[in-house]
C-alpha cells in the first residue's frame, strides 16, 4: 500500500453501536463527576494547611492525574457520540496519545507511592515525619513525573516516525497500540517497548505495592490496640480498593490473553473505557468518604453554604 500523508484520523470504534447518544450521556456524566470529584479533593487539600502533609500531597497528585487520564479520552469520546465529530486531527490524536499514556504510567507511579508512604507510617510512626518530610515527598512526585515524560517522550517520538497509509482509528480514542495498527507497517517490532512497559508497571510496581500491604496487614495484625487495628486498617482499605479499580481491568485483560481468549473489537473497546474512566471516578469517592479529615472538611463547606443560603 503506498505511503499517503494524512492530516486527521476517523474515529470508527462506535459505529456499529446502536445507542451511542445513551453511551456518550453516561461517559459525560461520568467525566463530569470525576472533575468534580476530584477538583474538590484538589480545592479541599490545597486551602488547608493542616492537609499539607504527604499523605494528602500525595492524594492531590493522584486526583490531578485523574483528570488528565480521564480528560484525554473523554474529550475525544464526548465529541464523537455526542458531537458526531468523527474526524481528529493528527497532533490532536498523537497528543492525546502522549497524555493518555503519561497518565497511565502516572497512576501506576502515585499508588506505589502512596504504598510507600503508609509503609513508612505504619512501620516506623515515630520516625515518619523525619523521614518523608515535604520536600522530600516533592523530589518524589518531580522524579514519577520526570520518569513518564521521559519515557512517553520516547513512545510518541516512535509513534511520529511511523508511516501512515490509513486514517482509521479502530478504536474508542488515540491510543499507541491504534496508532500502531493506523500505520502501514508490520506492528509486531514496535509492541517491544510497550510491552516492557507494562512488565515494569503491571509486573514490578502491582508486585511492590502488594508486598507493602502484605507487610503493613502483617504489621497491624500485631497491633496490641484493637481500636489502633482498626483505624489502620481504614486508612489501607482507601487505598486497596484504589489498588484494585486500577489494576483490575488490566489484569483480566493480561490473563484473558493468557489462557488464549480473544476479545472483539467491542469487548476491547469496553475494558479500554472502564480501564480509564472507573479508577478516576472511584478515587475522589473513596477518599472523601474513607478520608477523616477530607470529608470532615467538605461537610464543614456544605454546611456554611447551606447557612448563608437559608439566611
């Protein structure tokens, strides 16, 4: 086939979709929610000073990737399901695909850093403010940060010098494997890195945060304080059931590879979205629910603005 340059993409993944004005109502309430969600979490932590500590730094970090994660696919679902705009240039695709990844790779990077962080207190509470102080916990994030551009900055300049013969996009929005399969090349040689990437984030970061859990249940067990026990284990389940929303989607979908099943292009595309809309509108709800501090915060907020409404 010869090599054309084209200038936009066509979006294909809902066309067969008979009610795709009801999927794109649900993604925009649920992209809706996550912002909101997530931005309160952000307002509530950066407004008070006695949240400045890393433990809540770190859930602001985890919130402002939730709404990049979950802004660079919802924009592009939004507009084709509710817009009927198929079409999206090619730098809107390519960067898309750049903040979709790094918000990927961002997530995997702050859950293992929240595991860290509870380690640390649970293990050694006397010694946890000497050991991650702020500045610390900032070096940290910077360094996840730097990591995930760096590395998105090598997986885009890859997905760049690819020659593409074919504007479709069989998938729900820009992502690297569907660039991949736009281009007309044989896309067996470029699933090295990416699949390398998802040994170290599935693989290395999935097994340290599991053994930090299994270290901090082990330490809680041997608690003497029932009540001390039970106070530990809320702050942990937050961020188990934060663990799990994450992981889980690309966990089936590493084992349904495994023992041979092969997912349709419309059971993939379903895994995609709930793989990057689930997690960002779990998070803020489990943290401002399970968060003492966060949801004493927010009720005191409510509570005001009901005040001076009533007056």
């Amino acid at each position: 086939r010869d090599q054309v340059t084209y200038h936009e993409f066509t979006i294909t993944g809902f066309d067969h979709l008979s009610y795709q004005k009801l999927l794109g109502f649900l993604i925009f309430i649920t992209y809706f929610l996550v912002i909101l969600g997530s931005g309160t979490n952000i307002c509530i932590i950066l407004t008070d000073r006695r949240l400045h500590t890393p433990m809540y730094l770190l859930i602001c970090n985890l919130a402002v990737v939730d709404i990049m994660f979950t802004t660079s696919t919802s924009i592009t679902m939004i507009s084709v399901l509710l817009g009927e705009v198929k079409t999206i240039s090619y730098y809107s695709c390519i960067s898309s695909m750049y903040i979709y990844h790094l918000g990927d790779i961002e997530e995997c990077l702050s859950l293992s850093l929240m595991a860290l962080d509870r380690t640390i207190a649970i293990r050694t509470p006397l010694r946890y403010h000497s050991i991650l102080t702020n500045p610390r916990l900032f070096l940290l994030i910077t360094a996840t940060w730097l990591i995930g551009l760096g590395v998105m900055g090598v997986l885009t300049a890859q997905a760049d010098s690819l020659p593409y013969c074919q504007p479709i996009i069989r998938y729900v929005f820009c992502d690297y494997p569907a660039m991949v399969r736009a281009a007309c090349v044989n896309p067996e040689p470029y699933w090295m890195l990416p699949t390398i990437l998802g040994l170290w984030l599935v693989g290395a970061q999935l097994t340290f945060i599991l053994l930090s859990y299994v270290n901090l249940i082990y330490t809680v067990l041997r608690l003497p304080n029932n009540e001390s026990r039970v106070q530990v284990f809320n702050t942990c389940i937050c961020h188990i059931i934060v663990v799990f929303c994450f992981y889980a989607p690309k966990l089936v979908s590493v084992l349904l590879t495994r023992i041979g099943v092969r997912l349709n292009l419309t059971e993939r595309n379903a895994l995609l979205i709930m793989a990057t809309l689930l997690p960002s509108l779990i998070n803020p709800v489990v943290y401002c629910l399970k968060t003492k501090e966060i949801r004493k915060r927010l009720v005191q907020i409510l509570s005001r603005k009901r005040t001076a409404v009533m007056k």
